[in-house]
C-alpha cells in the first residue's frame, strides 16, 4: 500500500492549469445567465457553464459598458452545477480577476465581449493559480496571450452574431500559420517570431510540435449542430456557444443537439439526425454594420 | 479508447508511446456499438462524467459497454473513468449511472474546485520510482470495499485501485509524459486475455 510521504502538493502550476482544459476537449461550454439555465445546460450534457448577466447578443443590444458579473449571480450558478463554472473579466482587468478567483471559480475568460479595461495590457496570467482562456484571432494573438500565461486559446469569431463566418476566419488563420511553421526552416521562424509579434520560442516549438500549447476552442458565433461540427472538422477541440443556445426558440432540445455534434462531429448522418425539428435558431446579424469585438485585444 | 468527451487524445499518445513491436498496440477511438466489439481492452478518460453518462445513452454505448464489463473486459478507468466504473456515485444527479465493476463510493469534485487542483509525486506499489499524479476536481473514494487492492494513496485517501481486471486512478497519468501506469494496464490486459 502506498503510505503517505508528506511529499509537497503543488497547486496552480501549469500543468494543473492547462489540464483543465484537456477534461473540457471533445464538449460544449454554454453561456448562461442564471441558475435555471445553468441547469438546462448541465442537464443537457455541457462540460462547463460561462456564468454571465448578459449574452453577447444583449451586450450587442444593449450597449454601455460591460462588466464581470455580480457575485451574487455568479454563486447562484455555481450552487446548481457540478460541472466546471466560468466567468468573463474585461481585458486588463486583473482585479475582476481577483474577485473572480476568490470566489473559486474555476475558468477566467479575459473576454473582449466585456469592454476592455486597459488597452495595451492584458492581464498577468501566470500570477493566478487558476486557469484563464483568452480570445484570439491569429496566431500571433494567441502565442502572446500564451506568453502571458493563458491556458486555453478560442477564436474569438464575433459574439452574439449567430454568424460562424468570423469563427471560421479565425481558426483558419490560426491552424494555417501552425501547418505553414511546421514546413519553415530555422531562418524562416525568425522571420515567422517578427511577423506574429510573438515570441520566438513559442514559434520555435510550434514547428517542432506541430500543434498549438494550449488546447484551440471555438467560440464566436456557432447557432447549429452543423455550426459546431464545422469548427470541430477544422481542427476546434471543443465549441463555445454563447446566445445561439438560449437565444433560439427552444433551448434545451438544441443544447443535446450541439452537444451530440460535437462528440460525433465526423458522421453527417448523425449530424443529420440531431439537427432535426430544433425549431428556429437565434436570427443573427449579418456583419456589415456589426461593432468587431474581435478588434478588442492586443 | 472510449472518446465520447475528454482526455482520450492524451491517452492514445500515452499507448502509442508504449507499443513495440514485440507488443503492438493498435490503439482505437470508440464511439459507436460496432467499435467497442472490436477492442480487447478500454480506457475510460476523464472529462466530465455528467457529459459522458449522457453520450453513452446517446450513442447506444452503455448496455453493450455494460455486458463486455460484465464479461471480464480489462479496463483502466481515470478521473471521471473512475466515477463511471465505481459501484456507488455520492450525491449523484438523478439521471447520472455508473457500471458497477470496483467495491467503491466515490464523491465528483471530492477535492473542491479547480483551485483544489495540485500534483504530487505519488509513490506507487510495484513501481520504484514516484509517479508525478496530476489531480483536477479529482474525485474521492469514500469508501474502499475489501476486495479492492490499493496501490497508491494521497494523505490516506486511496487514488490508484484495483480489482480483477478494473484499474482505477482519481489522477491524470495521461497528462505527464511517464507512461509507466499505462505499462501496468496494457500488460494486466494482455495477462487477462491469455
């Protein structure tokens, strides 16, 4: 029987961190505003909540300023769920991420669907112990955020638009730049380090590794099964969606659907199957006269 | 590999690494009923055992995964791979289920939130040298039956198991590069099918 050693327990290091995010691979995080849908979001098979007051789609239409939510809120979630609870903190805004840490919540997301609170610095990642998943529209975004200690990355697409095509832009760029550094020689990835504006070490092990440090989720605009499979088939490892769930007519029976989607994102006849009678998806907007929250972010 | 949600990349490259070929291991994701017949052993990973319990519904996994269970198949089952195979979910939600194979009561989140999360060098039996154990909202075995051989603790609270051909680890052995848990599965498997 192994005895007990008194050996040091390390909490908050990176390889805790990232973990997190390996639990979360292959699943769908919903956004949530309150703890009824936080129970539907569960029940429905989410592998982690975002607690926030408003959905991307409100932030849109409301405008002002958008701030980390109440604490009270917060806690209301996360005395219903059992699965992983996150919540938003502006960009730069290390004190909401502060808070949000002492309240033991278990993801931050520096998410530039809040307005952004400093807008040349992000937030010292490596300073929490827990975990922080940072929006990005390139490669080079993301290995900044990564040199700040980020531990997941998603694309930021364009919230609460119902509209995947920012989606879809940016993974591609990101997974592109990945499979063009694995072909660039030694003298290239200097080359590569300038025009990202990232580190060059971090460039360095991309083209060694092939893939990104820190699992690649997508986020920004998914409404559909199709919508989830989609970004799954581009190389997403997990999907975010923020409005098109509870912003369609009929949330629950949509949540199964992208969450069965996104676990059999290579079988079009399942994906034909759950994308049956869902009812109408969110409306969306197109992006012509849209505000790029994706632009937020440095 | 069961590869409905969760860490079962990690543990295909943790198999990969080990296969030789004295000991080939054709390692294989499983989503579907035809899949599963074709395995002579399964990985259970961690993920989220609430998403998991409803994907094997879903996906028509969880009778034929039930009776190869009952069959004697060799499984190593971690984290949420842990809760799913423990005779006794604490505090379960009303729809979540569990396969029953290891004499045990396990609590979700045993440890608390993310901000609970740690890894520690954890001295395994049979193994000489520590094993780096990575654990995230780990669960924790409240009650451990007799016929259940622990083989690594933390602070008294057992973390790796073992009965017949169930292995169980509240811990990530796929999140560090020491493939040596992964060793003891595959060759108890290979053991157990003769």
């Amino acid at each position: 029987m192994g005895e007990n050693q008194n050996r040091e327990q390390v909490a908050g290091t990176t390889r805790v961190k990232r973990g997190l995010a390996e639990m979360l691979k292959g699943g769908v995080i919903m956004d949530v505003v309150d703890p009824e849908q936080a129970k539907i979001a569960e029940d429905s098979g989410a592998v982690a909540v975002m607690a926030l007051e408003r959905v991307p789609a409100d932030i849109r239409r409301d405008g002002g300023i958008a701030r980390m939510s109440d604490p009270v809120m917060i806690e209301g979630i996360q005395e219903v769920c059992s699965i992983p609870v996150m919540a938003k903190v502006r960009i730069g805004h290390f004190v909401e991420a502060q808070i949000l840490q002492s309240m033991g919540v278990d993801y931050i997301d520096e998410s530039e669907v809040l307005t952004p609170a400093d807008e040349t610095h992000h937030v010292d990642k490596f300073g929490f112990d827990i975990p922080f998943v940072c929006g990005a529209t390139n490669l080079g975004e993301a290995l900044r955020r990564i040199a700040e200690g980020a531990c997941m990355i998603r694309s930021k697409g364009e919230a609460g638009t119902g509209n995947i095509v920012e989606a879809v832009r940016h993974l591609r760029s990101i997974l592109g730049d990945i499979r063009k550094i694995t072909q660039a020689d030694e003298a290239e990835l200097f080359e590569w380090a300038k025009q990202l504006q990232a580190p060059l070490p971090l460039v360095q092990e991309i083209a060694e590794t092939g893939e990104l440090q820190v699992p690649l989720f997508c986020a920004g605009g998914i409404a559909t099964p199709a919508d989830a499979a989609l970004a799954m088939q581009l190389g997403a490892q997990s999907v975010f969606v923020g409005s098109g769930i509870f912003k369609s007519d009929d949330p629950a029976p949509r949540a199964r659907a992208i969450v069965e989607a996104t676990t059999n994102y290579m079988d079009p006849a399942i994906l034909a199957k759950v994308s049956r009678n869902l009812g109408a998806p969110m409306t969306g907007i197109g992006m012509d006269d849209t505000v790029k929250f994706a632009e937020r972010g440095w | 590999m069961l590869a409905l949600q969760g860490a079962f990349a990690r543990h295909m490259s943790a198999l990969e690494q080990i296969s030789t070929s004295e000991r080939p291991i054709d390692a294989r994701e499983v989503r579907t009923p035809e899949q599963l017949a074709d395995v002579d052993a399964l990985v259970l990973p961690g993920g989220e055992s609430t998403t998991i319990s409803k994907l094997l519904v879903t996906s028509g996994l969880r009778e034929p995964l039930g009776q190869r269970l009952a069959e004697g198949l060799p499984v190593f089952g971690t984290c949420a791979g842990m809760i799913l195979l423990s005779d006794e979910i604490l505090d379960p939600r009303s729809d979540q289920f569990s396969f029953e194979q290891i004499d045990l009561s396990v609590r979700r989140n045993g440890y608390g939130r993310q901000i609970a999360s740690f890894e520690v060098d954890l001295p395994v039996d049979g193994l000489d040298e520590a094993f780096r154990a990575v654990f995230i909202r780990a669960p924790i075995a409240e009650r451990v039956g007799d016929k259940v051989e622990v083989l690594a603790s933390v602070d008294g609270t057992p973390v790796l198991m073992r009965q017949n051909n169930v292995l169980v680890a509240s811990f990530h052995p796929e999140l560090t590069p020491d493939a040596r848990l992964h060793e003891l599965f595959v060759t108890s498997a290979v053991a157990a099918s003769g």
